[in-house]
C-alpha cells in the first residue's frame, strides 16, 4: 500500500513539475521565460518536427531554403527562353518541351521548398531535384536535363557543372543515386527564406551574396 501511494506521488509530483515549467515558459514574462521558450521551440522543431516530416516524406530534407542564384528567371517564360535556349537548342530541349516542365519559370534564392524522398527510377527529365556533391557545403538544386545518366542543369547557368570547371568540384553530368537528397514538390514560398539566409551573407564571398540577377 505504501509502495502504490509513493507511486502515485511521485507522479503528480512530476505531473506538477511539468505544468510548472509549461506555465513559466508560456506565461512568464521575464527574459528567463523567455529564453526557455526559444530553447523549447528549438528542441521540439530539430528533434521532433523534423524527423518526423523527414519520416513522411522519405528525406534527410523535406524542407529546404533555395542558397544560391543558379534556376533564377528575371522576366517571363519567353524572354528567358530567348537569352537561354542555345544550350538546350543544342541537347534537343523545345521550347515546347521546356515550357511542359515543372518550375518553367525557376525560383529564386530565399524560396522554400517541400522535397520528397525519390528513386533515381522515378525521376522524369525537367524534374528539379536534390543532391550532394563536391565540396559544396549545401545541396544542389537543379532540373534534370538527362536520366539516361542522371544529369542536370540550373536554368540561369551557361553550361553544366563539371568537376573541372567550379571551386567546388561539383560534377552534375553523372549523378550517382546515393547522392540524392530527393525531389522537390513545385510549389514554392517565396523569399520567406531570407528570414535566416541573412545572417549568413556577410560570411559568403562576394559574388554569392545579395538578390539574384539573370545571367546574359
């Protein structure tokens, strides 16, 4: 009997514990409070939300923030294309194939994205995936341009990454299926993502920082 009423005690003493400290990180208005609940908000969106959207959606990264400027559009579909269709001219893209894709008028860097987890079986030309490669210290995102090799290409870039041709080491003419983070749903939120990219800005070279221009 004394051994089921220290049980019990033990639980409303915790029970009481926890209303407490939920009471002080909600309704204190000290910056102690405070400051606990950006510490709890933290905990709960890295080690809860996220591994559970990941689960969901079969990624490392089901969320991600667009870095850099590399699918950029700065005017419609059709002036685009004008600047940009050498190159995929000459790998046999139509305009009319082109415009048939997903995101045919890019995005830009601050834009959110939900991704998906996805089999190198199931990725279609015009795709915009995600994948690691190189020294690059984010994932790529780029649209894919070949899935007889896997390959892509970022809309506002003259010619492909090649291991050669950028500091990074970034080969995205042959993509292997471990690389890859996943596919990216086309449905964007624009710019919300500079809320965090500017704080990093200060620390990136020159030439990667600011808004996005199109490439000539």
């Amino acid at each position: 009997m004394n051994e089921h009423k220290k049980i019990e005690e033990d639980k409303n003493r915790f029970f009481y514990k926890i209303k407490k400290f939920w009471n002080f990180i909600w309704h204190g208005e000290s910056f102690l409070s405070w400051f606990a609940f950006l510490i709890f908000i933290f905990v709960i969106i890295k080690f809860v939300f996220f591994p559970l959207i990941s689960l969901i959606f079969g990624t490392s990264l089901p969320i991600v923030i667009v870095e850099s400027c590399s699918m950029y559009h700065g005017s419609g579909f059709d002036s685009w294309w004008e600047n940009h269709n050498e190159w995929y001219l000459k790998h046999d893209f139509t305009k009319e194939q082109f415009i048939e894709f997903p995101l045919k008028n890019g995005f830009s860097k601050g834009d959110i994205f939900v991704v998906t987890g996805v089999k190198e079986s199931d990725i279609k030309t015009g795709d915009v995936i995600i994948f690691r490669a190189g020294t690059a210290g984010r994932p790529i995102i780029h649209r894919v341009v070949s899935i007889n090799s896997l390959q892509t290409k970022g809309d506002n870039n003259a010619i492909q990454f090649t291991t050669g041709n950028n500091p990074e080491q970034i080969n995205e003419k042959y993509i292997k299926e471990e690389q890859l983070v996943g596919k990216v749903v086309p449905l964007k939120i624009p710019a919300l993502g500079w809320i965090k990219l500017i704080f990093y800005e200060p620390f990136r070279q020159e030439n990667q920082r600011g808004f996005c221009t199109e490439s000539p």
